[in-house]
C-alpha cells in the first residue's frame, strides 16, 4: 500500500458523459501527478499539481482538467467523453523538495470504461 | 518529446538465471532516472533513482547503474525468481523548462521468469 488512495475504483460510463476522479496523496507529500495507461500506448504523463498550483502539463486533452484543493486531494475531470478515453488513470504523489529527483508513489488507479 | 527506448521488450528466462535490460534516454538536460516494477493487477512501484553519473543502485537481487554521458541506464536481476516477473519501466526527467516532476516513461521490459 503506497499511501496513495484513488476513488472510485473502477467506473464505467457512456460517450458524451463526464466524469470526476479523485486522488488523495500521502500524507505530507505536496506534488500530485495524473497519468493515463491505456491499451496502445504506455504510461503517459497528464499533468502535476504541487501544492495547489500547476507545475507540469503533459499531452492533456483541452476536455481533460485537474486540480488540486487546499487539502491537497486532486481531482481529474475528464469530459464530452469518447471511446478512445477508457483507460487506466493512475495518481502519483511525491514528497515536498524538487519533484524531479523524488521518486514517486502510485495510487490503485482507477480504471475507466466508456461505451 | 523525450525518446526512452527499452530493451528488450520482453524477456522469458528460468529461475536461477541473471538477467540485465537497458534503458537509453537523451543524455542533454538529464536531471535524473527512474526505474520501476510493475506487476499485474498492481501500481508501479519505485526501485531507485539515480542522478550521478557512474551511480549505482542495489536493492536486494537487484542493481541499476547510470551512464549520463551517453544516455543509459542498466538494470540487473541476479538469480531471478519467478516473483520478479513485471514490467520494468524507466523514466527519466530533465531540468527545466515546464517538465518539472513529469516522468516520460520507456515502454518498459516485460519479464517472465519460469519456475
């Protein structure tokens, strides 16, 4: 157990429709990242939060947005939905200090199923 | 875009055996290099990062060692167990510009070691 929750775990959903992941990350860890996994491609960097603000964005679709709360818990909105986005959506966090150098800790992920 | 190239990508070997994968990378503004293990039905897990030319790393069974002037990493299995099989992934991360934090992952080395 990483110490990184992700809810909900799994969730299946329609074209079109929107939906919201959640990330809370260690605690005291200040940086959060999002990545997708899906079956073509490998694990692919969406974007980092660290300490409410964003630091590094990545190939995130413009349907994609996050952000991260003062509690420090992220959420990943992903809308206007289509069949190419089911996918496994994993969160990351890393302690405070420069971000490169930290290794960082994976969530469960939850997986995404749009049909 | 960062070009990380992991070789091979997939590796089957017996119980007993040693085995190493490399991980090539762009060597220009290398920050540091990452190494995970991803088993299925998992999250990827840290095993090391490196960030010093030369460095090496060893956790238990297993060593990684980092060329930054050419831009590879190695890693190293000794006497495989069948519960080393995963996926290894490696990712480096490069200073500056809006990368900060991301982690651009290789494909990864899938390993299966056979009782």
């Amino acid at each position: 157990d990483s110490g990184v929750t992700q809810t909900p775990k799994h969730l299946i959903t329609a074209t079109g429709q929107r939906v919201t992941l959640r990330c809370s990350p260690r605690s005291g860890d200040l940086s959060v990242y999002w990545y997708q996994q899906s079956l073509d491609q490998g694990l692919q960097f969406l974007i980092q939060y660290y300490n409410g603000e964003e630091r590094a964005k990545g190939n995130i679709l413009e349907r994609f947005s996050a952000q991260q709360f003062p509690d420090l818990h992220s959420e990943l909105n992903l809308s206007s939905l289509e069949l190419g986005d089911s996918a496994l959506y994993f969160c990351a966090s890393s302690a405070p200090g420069t971000g490169m150098g930290n290794e960082q800790f994976f969530g469960p992920g939850t997986r995404l199923t749009v049909l | 875009i960062l070009n990380v190239e992991q070789s091979p990508q997939s590796l089957h070997v017996q119980e007993g055996d040693s085995t190493n994968f490399t991980c090539s990378f762009p060597s220009s503004n290398f920050y540091a290099l990452h190494w995970y293990r991803w088993e299925t039905a998992k999250s990827p897990e840290a095993l090391f990062v490196m960030t010093l030319n030369g460095d090496e790393k060893k956790k238990g069974r297993i060593s990684a060692t980092l060329n930054t002037k050419e831009g590879y990493s190695y890693l190293y299995i000794k006497g495989s167990q069948p519960e080393d099989s995963a996926t290894y992934l490696c990712a480096p991360t490069v200073a500056g510009g809006t990368s900060y934090g991301k982690l651009t992952f290789g494909q990864g080395t899938i390993l299966t070691v056979h009782p």
